[in-house]
C-alpha cells in the first residue's frame, strides 16, 4: 500500500450486479465522496427506442475515504470488497479520477475500452483535454487516447488529434 491508513484517497469499490447507482447513494447519504461515472446509450425495446444512462465500468465506482473508514464503507448495502493488490487496497492516482471526471463533465462520447499494458504513455498538450495522461491507440482509422485503471483491469478512451498529445518520457 503506497498511503498511510489515515491518508485520504480514491479507492475502487466492487459492488454487486446492478447495484452501483444504489451504493454510490448510500455513500452520498454517509457524507462520502464517491464518483460513479456514468454514459448515455441508446436501447432498443421491441416498442421503441429510449436513451439511458449506465455506469462506464459496470460493477465499480470509486470512494475517497481514509483507509481507516474501509469497514464504514464496507457495511454499505450492495459493496462487495474494495479492489487492490494483496491484503490491502491500492489507492487510485489523482490523475486517473480527474482524467474520468474531464470526460464526464464535457458529455462527450466514452467507450469501455479493452485494457492495455503496452503502448506508448502520453500527455495531452493542447485542448480541452490539456494534462490529461493516457496511452495513444489507433482504431478504426482514428486515434483515442485511452486512460487506464489498473485497479479493475479496464479502461476508456476518447477520440483526439494525436498531433495534440506528446509521449512522456
């Protein structure tokens, strides 16, 4: 665990099937900050088309809590277990929440994206994105720059101009 058990950071939660919207509720109503970022889809219904809203990384969300707080947490209707590597939880970098959070507020189009290890890691240097840090990949003719989260083994992407980004050394 890279935090002292007092610090405060941002933790992955592990909720049950369908229960992340409930459980980041509860957490609100516990005076907790949770994050659940959320995309519009459309769904088709045998009598019509309706547009919905489901959360980007089905099964997760994330909490900023001291370490200390974990069993508060984990007594919250519909959590299962925070994510992490061995006995404790690993803490989500800043960075990562705000990257989710810039998507989120500018209501642009975020795909799950498949996870990715290799690649090139870079920084957007110029645009709405500016500091945001990720990997540069290229798909159907476009590049998207995909920002990771180890901790679930998943990740998003958006697309942009790849001149805008430079490779972190």
């Amino acid at each position: 665990m890279s935090n002292p058990p007092e610090a405060i950071a941002w933790y992955v939660l592990y909720t049950k099937s369908r229960h992340e919207k409930l459980v980041d509720e509860l957490l609100k109503r516990k005076g907790l900050e949770s994050f659940l970022p959320l995309r519009k889809i459309q769904r088709q219904w045998s009598d019509r088309v309706k547009r919905i809203e489901e959360p980007l990384f089905k099964g997760y969300l994330f909490v900023r809590t001291a370490f200390a707080n974990r069993v508060e947490v984990l007594q919250t209707k519909g959590v299962v277990r925070f994510i992490g590597f061995g006995p404790f939880p690993e803490p989500v970098p800043e960075k990562v929440i705000f990257a989710l959070r810039r998507f989120m507020e500018e209501e642009i189009e975020v795909d799950p994206f498949p996870y990715l290890k290799e690649g090139d890691a870079v920084t957007v240097k110029e645009g709405l994105f500016r500091g945001v840090e990720g990997f540069l990949v290229h798909k159907k003719g476009k590049y998207r720059l995909v920002v990771s989260l180890d901790h679930i083994q998943q990740a998003v992407s958006v697309e942009l101009d790849a001149a805008s980004v430079e490779k972190i050394r």
